[in-house]
C-alpha cells in the first residue's frame, strides 16, 4: 500500500512538474516570439533616436523613454545589440515609437472672457473657467455666446475657442524625455483655430477632431469648424494639414483626404463626402469701419456687402496681437453689434466667410472708443422747435459726477460755422439771443483725466431748432400757477426702444415714472418741483438691453403760465419763474 502511494504522489508531483514546464515553455516562446517580431519590424521614422552617453545603459534608457525597466531585452534586440553591458558612448540607439510612454499632462487657460463653463472627466456639474487654469484630458469646454478662451498646450502650441464652441480634451499628453507630445481635440459644435509648435519629435501627434474629419499638424495655423448643416470645413493661413474624413463615402467611392496647404480650405458635407480644394476668400476691407466708438451701449461694425461673401467672423481685442480677446462673434447682416466697451484702444479682426463656411485671413483695424463722459440728456429747446422772438434758453440734465459741459451752436448741421463754442459751463444752462433762421446746438460733458486734464466726452446727437419773428403784440395773458412740466429728449436709432425711468432718487428706489417708447422725446406734466433722476437703457431690435445711462438729475421749476397753458416769458422771451 505504501509502495502503491509513493508511486501515485511521484507521478503527481511528475505532473505538476510537467505543468509548471509547459507554462514556462509557452512564456518563453511567447517571450522570445515578441522579440524576434519586435526585432524583425522594419524601423519606423516615428522612432526616437538616441545617442548613448557615457554611463548610459539599456536597462535606463529603457525606464527613461517607455516607463518600464524590462524593456531592455526589446530595444537590445530591435537594435541588434550583441553585448548590452557594453556599449560605446555616441552608438544610437533607436527606441520604437510603439514603445514610449506618454505621461498625462495640462492645458493651460491662457486668457477666458465671456460665459465659459468647463466639466471635468465623469463630472455633470460645470464650474466656471478662469484664467491660469490646469485643464487635464478629459476636460469639457462650453464657450457661450459671449465668451473665448485660448489655451497653452504642453508644446506650446495656442488654441483658441471662440463664441458658441464646445470641445473635448481627449489627450494631453507628453513625454519629456524626448519632447514629444501628444494633443487630440475633439471638437464637437462650433470652432477651433489654432496655432500648432512644429513637432520635435516625429512621434508626437496634433490632431482636431470631429464625427466627420479629423486634421493632424505639424507646424501650422489653421482652423476647423461644424458648420449650421452639419458639415466640417478646414482651411489653412499658414503650413499645412492633412485633413481626413472618418466615414466611408456613399458608395466607397470618392476622395477621403486632402493636404491643404497654405491659403486653401476643404470641406466635408454631412454625408462624409470630401469636397475638392478651394482658395480662401479675399481679407475684408476695414476702412469702412469708424475709426471711433462714441456710443456707451453698442459697438456697431458697419460689414462691406461683398459679392460671394456669407458673412463675417469678427473678434476685438485689448493687443495688436489679437489675444486677450474681449468680443467676439459671427454675423451674416451688413452690421455686427456687440455690448458696449470700456474706453480705451482697441485692434478689430475680421474674416470674410464665403458659401462653404470657409474663413479669409485676418484684416485688422484699430478702434478707439471714447463714450465717457456721457453726453448729458437734452431738455430744451425740443428737436425741431419753433422759437418766437429772440432769446432762447439752452438746458440739459446733469450727469452724475460731471462738473462743467460744452455746449456750441451752429447754422449748419456739420458745426462748421460755430456761433457759439462754450467748454466752460458749471451748469448745463445756456441762454442765448439769436436772430431769426434755423439753427442747431449740441452739448458734451467735460470730466477730468488721471492727470487733471479736461477729459471731453462726445458730443449729444444734433438738434435742430427755429428762431421765428415774434407776432403782432397781444393783450396781456391771464396768469395761472401751474408747475412746469419735465421734458427731455434724446438721439434714437431706427428700430430701437427705450427704458426710461425717473425717480425722486439717485437710487432710483422712488420712481415716478417708468416706461418703454419708441420714440426719443418725453413730457412729463404736473410733477412738483424739486429734482428729478433720469436713467435710459437701449434696447436693440433683437430685445439685447444695453445697460443704463448714467443717471441724470433734472430739476422742475415752477413758471407762471396764462389760461392756455403756455408759460409767461419776459421781453427777452424767457419763461418767468413763479416766486
């Protein structure tokens, strides 16, 4: 019986022992099948060339460039090594593009202005964007309507997301060891513009990528985008890029790539089939454009209507180099509107956009804007007002912190032939004797400059008025003691309403008055006297809100006025006041 056990646990034990050879057997054949293939594929010119410096070995070099120490029976075999315990300083070494390792790296947000939301890799909450930012791979970018964002990646190359964009980071990734990189931007609505670092290494990859095309750089500025129908549009301003499309196209049929190079653009319709090669459209003239803003609310770009063109994509920024963008956005109509600016110096950049969607080069144009101090709101006299006699009274409500105005008339509508030129009004009350015939006045606020300077705001809109012969002398009115009526009026644009409240207040908590006009005039009758603050906010055909004028302060005073209503003036024609 123990004879016969022995005989069972030997054979056992010769089975295991068996098991544990054929497992070893197949590890080393699988092992040495690997690096015979590795050793017999033909070297790639993606692979990373090295050369060895004193000291060096292939175990270091092989935890240096692909993350893991064992490498180095592949690389000796790849590379033909007898004897890797020796090798001469200088002998290079190649390490397969296959083979290197890949660290997760950042994208920086270089600069973000507007409403831009981003989402974490496996996060449904967004958080906002803000400048100097780490963004991993996996990070969602939502840029609204007003916002632009332009990121610094790993190589150093800059991209940039405008208005209505949303993209993915799918790999941000680097190797530092051999300064290679690897970038791929899934773009999914809206577009990417970028500026991609020629590659150091030929097994890094720069890649935009959308669910019809994909383009890969080397050293390029170009830009993509998912038009309104679906269709994605490349186009190139400097380099080139291999643009591709991701499906097969009807009928397996068709051209599936093209190379753009410099100055031209393709297209992929929704169905996936590549268009042919086409030029950019001709950069924009910009000499229509102002050379500067007055206006506190907008700023209106007046576009040329230029035959083949569909529309304009336009960004202003606070730099010549166009990279602190501050708007930016696309329009098709004549006239592009954005929010109203700070004053300052501006650069505008425009891009004429032709039937395919695809983008000309940049024009560029400065752009002044001096809006403040706001041009105070006018009273009196009333646009188009029929003055009789002589004498005529000049007022305008008071801007809050604004300490003197300028005020002119003129008989022509260009202010060229001035008759009165007044910059040194502490209050915005004028009267003047004129005689009879057609005039027009204007008035600006006048603030001081961080050096103590006048700082003049532009000028209110003109307002024409009319000086008439006074009539034949009348019998003495019948006197009443109504109080004065509030009355304003304003320069308007066609199609725009206006916001208009008054308040006993600055806070305007206390309102005596508050509704949308079309038209740029108000009276108010029968308010007591004392002051009055006066606010009015544009609001665009499309119902866009500028915001609120600065607040104004108009002062009620009671005057004497006959039984018809009108106001007793005095020989010089102006209103007399009740004591």
């Amino acid at each position: 019986m123990r004879a016969a056990l022995s005989e069972l646990a030997a054979g056992a034990a010769s089975r295991r022992a068996g098991v544990r050879f054929a497992r070893w057997s197949l590890g080393v054949h699988l092992a040495l099948h690997a690096a015979l293939a590795l050793a017999q594929a033909p070297t790639s010119p993606q692979d990373l060339v090295h050369a060895v410096q004193p000291g060096e070995t292939l175990f270091g070099l092989a935890t240096r460039y692909t993350g893991r120490s064992d490498r180095w029976l592949q690389l000796r075999d790849y590379n033909g090594i007898a004897d890797p315990h020796r090798i001469a300083p200088g002998t290079r070494v190649r390490i397969p593009a296959a083979l290197l390792s890949f660290a997760p790296s950042f994208a920086t947000v270089s600069h973000v202005t507007g409403s831009v939301r981003q989402f974490a890799a496996q996060d449904v909450q967004p958080q906002p964007l803000q400048p100097g930012a780490l963004l991993a791979e996996g990070t969602r970018i939502e840029v609204g309507a007003d916002g632009y964002v332009r990121l610094r990646m790993s190589d150093g190359s800059t991209v940039r997301i405008p208005a209505n964009s949303q993209v993915r980071l799918v790999s941000v990734r680097r190797q530092d060891a051999s300064q290679a990189s690897d970038t791929l931007i899934q773009l999914e609505t809206g577009r990417v513009d970028a500026s991609a670092q020629p590659q150091r290494n030929k097994a890094s990859r720069f890649e935009i990528r959308t669910p019809l095309a994909v383009a890969s750089v080397r050293g390029t500025e170009f830009g993509v985008a998912i038009q309104a129908d679906a269709a994605v549009t490349g186009e190139v301003t400097q380099g080139s890029i291999e643009l591709r499309g991701r499906r097969r196209p009807p009928g397996g049929r068709g051209i599936r790539q093209h190379r753009l190079r410099e100055g031209q653009g393709a297209r992929v319709s929704s169905a996936g089939v590549m268009g042919p090669v086409r030029p950019l459209p001709q950069a924009p003239d910009l000499t229509g454009l102002p050379d500067t803003v007055t206006d506190i609310d907008f700023v209106r770009l007046p576009l040329p209507a230029v035959a083949g063109i569909a529309a304009y994509r336009v960004r202003i920024s606070t730099d010549p180099s166009l990279e602190q963008v501050v708007r930016n956005g696309v329009s098709a109509a004549g006239e592009l509107q954005f929010a109203g600016l700070e004053d300052g110096s501006y650069t505008v950049g425009a891009r004429a956009m032709d039937d395919w969607g695809l983008s000309s080069r940049e024009s560029t144009r400065t752009l002044r804007v001096k809006a403040r101090p706001v041009a105070p709101l006018a009273q009196r006299p009333a646009p188009g007002e029929r003055i009789v006699g002589s004498a005529v009274e000049f007022a305008c409500a008071q801007p809050a912190g604004v300490q003197r105005f300028r005020l002119q008339i003129a008989s022509d509508e260009g202010f060229q032939a001035l008759l009165v030129d007044d910059a040194a009004l502490t209050e915005c009350r004028r009267s003047a004797t004129l005689p009879p015939g057609r005039y027009f006045w204007r008035v600006a606020s006048v603030g001081a400059a961080p050096d103590g300077t006048p700082d003049q705001g532009p000028f209110s809109g003109s307002r024409a008025f009319e000086m008439v012969e006074p009539p034949p002398a009348a019998p003495p009115p019948k006197v009443s003691s109504d109080d004065a009526a509030l009355q304003l009026y304003w320069s308007a644009q066609p199609g725009y309403r206006y916001l208009v409240q008054v308040a006993r207040d600055a806070g305007f908590a206390d309102l005596v008055h508050a509704d949308t006009r079309t038209e740029a005039s108000l009276r108010l009758a029968d308010l007591p006297p004392g002051s009055y603050h006066v606010r009015i906010q544009a609001i665009a055909p499309d119902g866009e809100a500028g915001s609120f004028s600065p607040p104004q302060v108009v002062r009620i005073e009671a005057v004497l006025r006959d039984a018809s209503g009108a106001a007793v003036r005095d020989t010089g024609g102006s209103p007399v006041r009740r004591q």
